[in-house]
C-alpha cells in the first residue's frame, strides 16, 4: 500500500523499517521492501519530513524533524509486530544506527551505502572543504550539490529511467537532483552524530556497500564496520554503484538482507514468519563469499 505517508506491506508480526535518503523517496527502498514482504515480513518505508515536494519544503526541515517522524513509524511498528529491524540508504543508514542507539530492543540493522563523507570517485576532489564551507551560514544557504552522471546507478537501463523522472521535476519519484546546502549540512551532521554513538550501538549490523560506489567511496563502510560496537556483517558489491537497493544487485542485497534478518530471530519468531511468506529466503549457494 502506498499513501502520502509512504508505503506499508502488511506481513507477519516480524516487521522492517526502512528509511529512504536524504532528498529522496520511498520508491527506492521499495524494491527491497516488496522482496522482503515476500519473504513474510511487515515493512514500512516513510516519507521523510520535507521530501517528495519542493525544494523549499526540504529546506524548511532538518534533522530533528526526520527523526521525529522516524520515531513515530517506529513506534507505529512496534504496536502491531513483535520485533523490529531497521535499515537505511545512506544518510538513512546514519539514522538507523542513531535509532537503534536510541532503541536497542530493535533486533539487527542493515545499512546500505552509509555515507559518512561524499567521498566517492564522481565527486570533486574539491569536496574535501565541505565540511568546512558549510559552517558558514551564507554559503550553506546558497550552495547546491548537484547530483551528476552516473547518479548512484551503474544499469544504463535504469539510469536512463531515473534521468528522466528526474527531469521530468517529479520529485515524489525520482527525488530531488540538487541538494542545498543546508540539507547537507544536515546530513553531515547526522553522520557525526552517528560516529559518537558507533561504538555504544550494540545492534547486529549488515553492511553493504558498492565497491565502485560513485558517492560514498568503501572507506565509509570500513569505518562503520570498525567502529559498531556490535556484531557486523559485509557484503561488498562488485557490480554496483550507489544506490544498491535499485541497481544491479539489488535481488543479492534483498535476499542478503532477508538472511541477516532470519539469523537474528529464535526458532518461534522465524514460524511466524514463515506462516505469512509467499515465498521462502533463499540459501546461500555453497562456497559463495558473502560476508567478510
């Protein structure tokens, strides 16, 4: 189903909150969302405060309101499953560790392309000042990243579909092709946040991460990997960029997901989902690397 608020699969009391990045929409997460149902959970995917409309609805919100509205889907979820994963693209990766420092009864976390710097092989060398230029008030209300080729998808296919809805300016689609500089200011705020809180956030944590990734390069991951103070996972894509639950390997992050996900439940918590799935969690093939 989807709504204004985002878009919900009612599945078993084993439910997922996915939490989409920063300018854009829920249709990203929702490949992975609908594969996930399949496979029996409940997932959520909400809209975050300010997206899905202009620009100027963007700029009117910031990070307390994305995780106030975060909060409330999560306590939402809460009320009508009995245990509850979170994970998220991107900057939504940053606020799945917050939420789960915040909520350690949530049971394990995946994070998708965590973007702790925009350090990625697109993205001018000249970047490495941002952090920098955005404490100035002036420049961070006149500044604008600007999203450029191959945005986030190595699929020519699906990047020529994307490229289109984006400048078609249908931004509850494709989200928003430039990023102010106040919202990016924001979302490095975010990742420090996160950074202080790595360490304590003792949530089994899946990682992955593109090795070509064109915007967050794979030290990102690393670090993330190094410093969760729970168990973690990787799996590194070898044919992905960016966006990972979108492009190439988006089945192999579903199905990696969904096992991470089963491993973190007991023996009558994975009957309840396997009584609501339409379609059982794939194995993985014998021999094949997925966690390093």
């Amino acid at each position: 189903m989807t709504s204004q608020q985002g878009i919900f699969h009612k599945g078993s009391r084993i439910g997922v909150l996915f939490i989409h990045g920063l300018t854009g929409t829920p249709k990203e997460m929702d490949s992975l969302g609908l594969r996930l149902h399949k496979y029996g959970f409940t997932v959520s995917i909400p809209v975050l405060a300010g997206h899905c409309g202009n620009v100027e609805d963007l700029m009117a919100t910031g990070r307390a309101a994305w995780a106030k509205g975060i909060e409330e889907e999560y306590h939402k979820l809460v009320e009508t499953t009995d245990v509850v994963f979170v994970g998220g693209l991107s900057a939504g990766a940053s606020m799945s560790i917050l939420l789960a420092n915040k909520y350690p009864e949530i049971r394990g976390m995946s994070l998708y392309s965590t973007t702790l710097k925009c350090n990625g092989w697109s993205v001018s060398k000249m970047s490495v000042f941002l952090p920098l230029l955005l404490k100035i008030p002036m420049f961070r209300r006149n500044y604008r990243f600007a999203e450029a080729y191959p945005y986030g998808i190595k699929n020519e296919l699906l990047r020529e579909r994307i490229v289109m809805k984006l400048e078609s300016g249908d931004s509850s689609a494709a989200g928003n092709t430039n990023t102010p500089g106040m919202i990016l200011h924001e979302m490095l705020c975010i990742a420090d946040e996160a950074k202080k809180v790595m360490p304590k956030t003792k949530t089994p944590a899946l990682i992955v991460h593109a090795e070509e990734d064109d915007l967050a390069n794979i030290s990102n991951a690393r670090y993330v990997h190094a410093h969760l103070g729970g168990k973690t996972d990787l799996l590194y894509l070898h044919d992905s960029y960016h966006l990972v639950v979108i492009d190439q390997e988006r089945q192999k992050v579903a199905d990696a997901t969904a096992r991470f996900f089963y491993e973190q439940l007991s023996e009558q918590e994975r009957e309840k989902l396997v009584s609501a799935a339409r379609k059982s969690i794939p194995t993985k093939k014998p021999g094949a690397a997925e966690n390093f």
